[in-house]
C-alpha cells in the first residue's frame, strides 16, 4: 500500500515538475518569437507600433497583433513571421467575448447608423454590451473580424486562467480586455 502510494505521490510530482518545464519552454519560445516579431515590425516603412499583444487561435499562438495610432493602421505578424499590413478599413467588428457569448461589440455599421440616427448619446450608449452572469470566467477574449481570407478572426487572449468573476485576475483580465477594444476601436473610422 505504501509502495503504491509513493509510486502516486512520485508520478505525480513527475507530472508537475514536467508541466513546469514545458511550461518554460513554452515561455520561452514565445518569448522569442515576440522579439523576433518586434524585429520585423521595426523594419516597416511607416508603420511605428504603439501597442502589441499576442494573438491566439483557441489556445494555441497564432501570432502578434501590433498596432500604430498613429497612422492608424495595425499589422498580423504570424508566428513563421510573415506580416500583413491593415488599414481601419479592413477591420468588420470587435468585441469581448467572455465564455464565448459576446459582452461587448463595436461594428462599424452600427456605429454609423446610431451616429445618423441619434447623435453622440447613441453613439456612447451603443457602446455598453451585455454581461453574462456566471460566477466563473473561463475565457476572456478581445475578438477582431478582418476583412481578410488568412486572418479572418483575430483573438486576443485576455485571460489566460479560470478565475472568478469578483476576482483581481479578472478585474485585471478586464481592464486589459478594454484597453484593447478602445485601442482597436480608435482606429475605426469616425462615423
């Protein structure tokens, strides 16, 4: 019995010690996949990023997402490091998505017709979504459709733990998720 129980205690601790250290390697590989990334984008006429997060195909990494207020344009870098450049244009909707049903979505459109119809009020009220109200949050994203084959859905991964919602993760998660959709949203085009 003690036999067995040790063969358990040791697999176990096998299993967290190599989570670890694939976890790392992980971290690492990204890590450097993002200064390479960073590299390509320095080298782009025009185009001089002022912000840049991750971006993630379910959980997997897809790529790096910058973005110039400036010119307000934004770039795709994926991970073999090949790049495509944005115009606001280019960008369908976004929206948070929190365990997938979508809280908060800006779309164009909407915004023009609302701006059309009912002013600066409508356009402001336009902007508060709809909040699920389950305790446990297990995905938080920023969700950007693109009027692009390649880079249809692009995910920015908010939240990269189950967490409650009354959380300082989540309340975090949040913040950063909403930084992303103003971000994003200044590029749009003014209605």
């Amino acid at each position: 019995m003690v036999e067995i129980f040790l063969l358990t205690a040791l697999g176990a601790i096998g299993a967290f010690a190599f989570k670890i250290v694939k976890g790392n390697k992980l971290k690492k590989k990204v890590h450097s996949l993002a200064v390479q990334s960073d590299n390509v984008v320095a080298q782009i006429d025009g185009f001089r990023a002022s912000s840049a997060c991750a971006i993630v195909n379910g959980i997997d990494l897809s790529g790096f997402l910058y973005v110039d207020q400036e010119s307000r344009r934004f770039c795709i870098v994926s991970t073999n490091l090949s790049y495509k450049l944005f115009e606001p244009k280019d960008i369908l909707d976004v929206s948070i998505v929190e365990n997938n049903p979508t809280i908060t979505e800006t779309k164009i459109t909407d915004q023009i017709s609302r701006a059309l119809s009912g002013g600066v009020g409508s356009l402001i009220g336009s902007l508060t979504g709809n909040k699920t109200n389950s305790v446990t949050v297990n995905t938080l994203h920023v969700v950007m459709h693109v009027n692009d084959l390649e880079h249809h859905t692009v995910m920015i991964n908010c939240l990269p733990v189950k967490t409650q919602r009354n959380s300082p993760e989540y309340q975090n998660a949040i913040n950063i998720a909403n930084s992303w959709l103003d971000a994003l949203n200044a590029l749009l085009p003014s209605a």
